[in-house]
C-alpha cells in the first residue's frame, strides 16, 4: 500500500515499532488479538488495528502540500479535514480557515471566495452542489481534493446501481458530512433515502411490506429523502450503502432485514433476490472493518477497563467506543492530558454530547490491565502519549523505551 508523507509530529516510536512488527508476523492480516504491552504493574493491550487509515494519511498529506504550495494564498477548508482536534489546529495555524462547521453550517459565506482561493475538499467530500458553486468561481478543487477513495468507492457504487433502477438506502448519520455528500452524489442520479440505525430500519421495512399506510412514510422519514421520492414506487428495488465510519455490522444488519422484507414482500428467494434487492456489500469500508475487528479480538481479553483515544465527533472512534462499553468500563478521550492524575480522568460521553469527570477509573490492583485503541483521524503520537502518561503513573517510563528498542 502507498505510504504518506505525514508529518512527524504525528508519528510514534513506540507504536510504529508496534505496528511494523505486526505487520510483519502477520500480512495477512488474520490475527486480530492485540499486542500486550507489559509494563510492570500496568499491562496496556493495544488493538491489533488502529490509528491513521489510508483516506487520512491521504487527506494530511495533501492539506499539508498545498499550504507549502501556496504561500502567500488564501486556504480554505470547506469543513473540518478530518475528525481531529490537534490536526485541524495544526492547519489552522498556518493560516488554513474552515467554512462550515461539522454540521454544514456555514462560518465564512461562499461570496468572499475570489478565483485567486485556493479550497480544500475533506476527506469526508462534500456535496455537488458546493463543488458546483466551487466552479462557477473559477476554483479549481481538483488538486487539492481530499476526498477518500473508499467514499469515492460508495458513489460510484451508488451509481452502478442507480443505472440498474434502485433506489439507494443510505446507512448514516444524516448530519455528518460524508453522509450529505454521498446522499448529494447518489439523489443526483436515482431517488434516495438516509437511515440511521435499525429502528428506523423496520420502520421502512414496515413500509415495504405495506404494513403501514405508505402516507405516513413522508413524516417519519422527513428530512431523509430525496425530492420527488415516491414511497410506494422508490421502495421496489433498493440496494444498501453505507457511511463508510459506521458499524459494518449494523449496516450488513439493516441490509439483511431490509432484503428479507423485500423476499417476503415479493415472494423471492435468494435465487431471484437481485429483481428488487442490489448487493453492495463491497461498499464497506477495510479500514473500519479491521479497526472493528480489532476491538472485537481486543475484549476477548480480560481487562479491567478500556480507553479509546480520538476526536469526540468522530463518527468511526464513537462506533469503538460502543463497542468496548458492552463489555466493560470505557474511557473515550482526545488526548493525553484528559488523565488528570492516578484517580481522575475526563472523558467524553458521546451519548450526552459531554464531557464528564470520573473519579478512581484505576483499580487499585496488581497488574491493572488496560485494552486501548484508537480511531482513524487519531495520530499514533497521541496514543503514545497516552501511554507515557499511564506508564507515569506506575513508575514504568524506563519499559515504554525498552519496549521500542525491543520491536525495532
């Protein structure tokens, strides 16, 4: 795979040594149990998967080149370039300014870009409609189009089976800016809707099957479909993708009971299935599988608690987040100095949007055993620190550089 000139400061002695000697013992990548980082008193298992995915390293690197690129220029971001904090400081002070928000709410209006502009598109894209205001501009995106190839990969899916007459289902977040951006590329070709989870999910199933009155499916889903969407023609044949930072498995979850809805429905079986259900399973993202399976190899582990380090609006982290919380006590945090001493961490409820203080998160046992991971906008350097601010605590600084000097 390309390797990215990112910066240094994002890299990790410690967790690179990791990373290379896992690769190396297993290319294939078929091993999913974590690496335990023995530490005296502190044993910290590091998921076999985690950290900077492809699209990031891609989108960091490019956002990077065009400040070094255009001195002198005006740089813009449409959004956030990806869903971390130290990242999108570092660009802000060298000068690059953000136009929206997460949320598509505009903080520098489109007017006050002239042609001499140089905009970067996010990892995340964005919609047609920006790029076309974009263009009428005279700004020109294509080189500093940070778009990642597996949300490419979700579009061009989309219309593949646009051209074959489905309408598209899109599992996401309607809010978060890949979801408008892949809902902008898949409704410009055929009629689309955005769920978000499975509830809704047998709500449309319910409407499929007609055993809900079709009228009632324009209130429950406002907002979420495209214009014109006709319920009862557009739920005929569908086919399923994804914002590539859910869950695979809660979207392959809504996808196999919107299909069993659709063979009941029409009397299919798998055999005949296609004539109103497309596949598109090759639409999930690799990077958020193996991080997923990661942490699912990682809580096979008996621990004492879980950290999971990243951007609290990261949609991929918060997924990791869920996933350690069914098993034991989780602490999601974006940095190192949210462990404020040996018995108080502050850390970010995703669920209440709010970052809450927690006393005697360490047990006061011999080893504490900690798992940890990290999401795919968090530089390998934060997780380091992390660590070193753990291994503080324990009076075992000396092991972290023993253990670099033992996997390099």
């Amino acid at each position: 795979m390309k390797t990215f000139n990112v910066p240094s400061i994002y890299r990790s002695p410690l967790i690179s040594a990791v990373k290379n000697k896992r690769k190396q013992e297993d290319r294939l990548k078929k091993d999913f149990t974590p690496t335990l980082l023995d530490l005296g008193s502190l044993h910290i298992y590091l998921a076999r998967h985690f950290g900077f995915c492809y699209g990031v390293e891609n989108a960091i690197e490019i956002s990077f080149r065009t400040v070094e690129e255009n001195p002198g220029k005006r740089i813009f971001l449409l959004s956030e370039m990806i869903h971390n904090p130290q990242v999108n400081d570092d660009l802000e002070k060298k000068g690059v300014r953000f136009m929206q928000n997460t949320y598509g709410e505009q903080i520098i209006p489109f007017d006050d870009l002239t042609a001499d502009d140089v905009v970067i598109i996010p990892a995340f894209g964005t919609t047609l409609d920006i790029e076309h205001t974009l263009k009428n501009k005279g700004i020109h995106t294509e080189k500093y189009n940070t778009t990642c190839p597996f949300v490419e990969k979700v579009w061009n899916r989309s219309e593949q089976i646009a051209k074959k007459n489905y309408s598209v289902i899109v599992h996401g977040k309607a809010w978060h800016e890949e979801t408008r951006a892949t809902f902008s590329h898949a409704s410009s070709n055929t009629p689309t809707l955005v769920i978000n989870h499975m509830k809704e999910a047998k709500v449309l199933a319910a409407f499929i099957k007609g055993e809900l009155p079709v009228e009632g499916f324009y209130e429950v889903f406002k907002g979420q479909y495209s214009t014109g969407f006709d319920a009862e023609k557009d739920l005929q044949r569908i086919g399923v993708v994804n914002q590539t930072t859910m869950l695979a498995s809660d979207t392959q979850a809504i996808a196999d009971y919107l299909k069993q809805a659709i063979m009941q429905k029409y009397g299919l079986n798998e055999n005949n299935i296609h004539e109103h259900f497309a596949d598109t399973r090759d639409t999930l993202c690799y990077a958020t599988n193996d991080n997923q399976s990661a942490v699912s190899g990682m809580l096979e582990v008996t621990a004492d608690l879980a950290i999971v380090v990243g951007g609290y609006n990261s949609s991929n982290t918060s997924h990791l987040v869920e996933l350690c919380e069914e098993k034991l006590p989780t602490y999601f945090i974006n940095s190192a100095d949210k462990i404020i001493s040996s018995d108080e961490i502050l850390h970010f409820n995703f669920h209440e949007k709010a970052e809450m203080r927690t006393a005697g998160f360490l047990p006061h046992k011999d080893p504490v055993k900690i798992l940890m991971t990290s999401g795919a906008s968090c530089p390998d350097a934060v997780v380091e620190n992390v660590i070193r601010k753990l291994s503080g605590i324990y009076n075992s600084e000396q092991a972290v550089e023993d253990y670099i000097a033992f996997f390099t």
